[in-house]
C-alpha cells in the first residue's frame, strides 16, 4: 500500500506514467471518437463524457453499462445481442482474440452509468473509471452498449490477446484473458463481461500486478443502471462512417444515398 503523506505526493504517485499494450490505447481512443462522431452528427442524448488525454500511462473508458428492470425502451425478450468468440494464434506465434456481433436491431439500445460496489485496498479513483495504486497495480473500465458496438463495426479484434478462461460473475457470462504484446512494457489482465438481455458488455482492465481475484470482486460488485435509451446509426451515419474509413469515396457514398431514396447531400 503507497504511504501518502499528503495531497501533492498523492497526484505525484498517481501521475506516474504506465505503458499499456498499444491495442489497448488504440481502441480507446478509436471508441471516443465513434462516441464524438455520433454526438456531432446525430445530436445523441447520451451522457456526455469529458475529453480524455489518452496518454500511455493509463487507458480507461466511458461508462454505459447495466440495465434497470423498468423502462421506456423496448427490451428484447431473446437477448439484445449475440456474440462469437475466436482465439487463434498465427504462423509467427502472434496470438489474438476476435469477437463477432449480431445485433437485434428491433430492440432499443440503452445509455447505461456504472458505479463501483468494490476497490482493492489502497486503489484510488483519480479520473472518472481510473484507480491506481501503482504503476502495475491499476483498474480500467468501461462498457459498451449495443450502439456502441454497432458503431464499432460489430466486430472487435484484441491482439496479443489469449482467452485463459470462461466463467460466470454475477450470473454473467464472462471471459478472462490476458494481453501481452511485444511492445508493452506489462501484460494486461482483461475480464470481458456479457448480459445479452440487458444489452451490454463490460471490458475490465487490469495491471500486471493487480490480483486478478480482485478484478473479479470488482465485477461481481459494480452497480450498472439503464438510464435513457439510445438509437442506432441513421443510413447517412453508416455511410459516412465507411467514408471515414476509407471504404468508399464520397462520391459513392452520395450515390448509395440517393440509391436509398434519401434526397439531400451528404453532411459531414
């Protein structure tokens, strides 16, 4: 546990740099900017969430999660996704783990707020969803609602990953994997969570010293409440995206529009 004498030396700790594996930090920074795409272009009511500086020291992530028995939207009596799961190792000894969706889009995605039920002893909360105690003993969390992975394309690959083992918390289906690339200074532990009737999925993210017994506290004991609903990518939205991805060009993008029976130009 850090001996903290005062406040200065508090911050100090806490600032300390932390290098994670690079997929990490690339996937976080690409799902705040599909959530700042969506904000500008479609005017979403989800919660704001703050700028973050994606630093290499710590990468943690936006909060949509669980779901409240009672609301507005409509929920899926079959689940509000399904997922497949592929681990696979390549010719070069490069290991990864792939997900695939498929999205009920007849039911209503929510925007979901997460709290902690639980900390390891001498974690401190100094961002919103970042607890450290030191360069290797950190906890990073987030969770993705059925929009966001949509907007993630519906499919998420985690390279270096290995799935190490399938289990249930809190009568959730969960996966424990362990992320370790050449470049990364410290293997990450990740517990990937999943409640297809509730729609959504929580990433937990933890550092190379941290007990993987205490992620799994802190995932038994989080609070996850639905909030308001949310929607899905307009047709001009998915073809901006592919767009933006390079995919097609803007001027295909205005022809599939207009092949849509959507007048007007396309809006960026």
């Amino acid at each position: 546990m850090i001996n903290v004498k005062n406040d200065k030396e508090l911050k100090g700790k806490l600032n300390k740099r932390i290098t994670l594996p690079n997929n990490v930090e690339n996937k976080l920074s690409e799902a705040y900017q599909q959530i700042r795409v969506k904000s500008s272009m479609a005017n979403s009511t989800m919660v704001a969430y703050k700028k973050l500086k994606l630093k290499r020291w710590m990468a943690v992530a936006a909060t949509f999660a669980l779901f409240s028995a009672t609301t507005v939207g409509v929920l899926a009596a079959k689940g509000f996704f399904t997922s497949d799961i592929t681990a696979s190792v390549d010719k070069e000894g490069n290991a990864a783990v792939t997900y695939d969706y498929d999205i009920d889009y007849e039911a209503t995605p929510g925007v979901f707020e997460l709290a902690t039920g639980y900390l390891p002893e001498g974690y401190q909360e100094f961002e919103q969803g970042k607890y450290q105690r030191s360069e290797q003993e950190w906890i990073s969390v987030f969770v993705n609602s059925t929009a966001s992975l949509e907007w993630a394309g519906e499919t998420k690959q985690i390279p270096g990953a290995m799935l190490e083992e399938k289990i249930t918390i809190a009568g959730m289906e969960a996966d424990i994997l362990s992320v370790n690339t050449a470049e990364a200074e410290q293997e990450t532990k990740l517990i990937i969570l999943r409640n297809t009737l509730a729609g959504y999925e929580v990433e937990i993210y933890g550092g190379e010293k941290t007990s993987i017994d205490d992620l799994k506290k802190f995932a038994e004991e989080m609070t996850v409440t639905r909030v308001s609903d949310d929607t899905y990518m307009t047709e001009e939205e998915k073809i901006l995206m592919q767009i933006k991805e390079g995919k097609i060009s803007e001027e295909e993008g205005q022809e599939l529009l207009e092949q849509k029976g959507m007048d007007g130009e396309l809006t960026r």
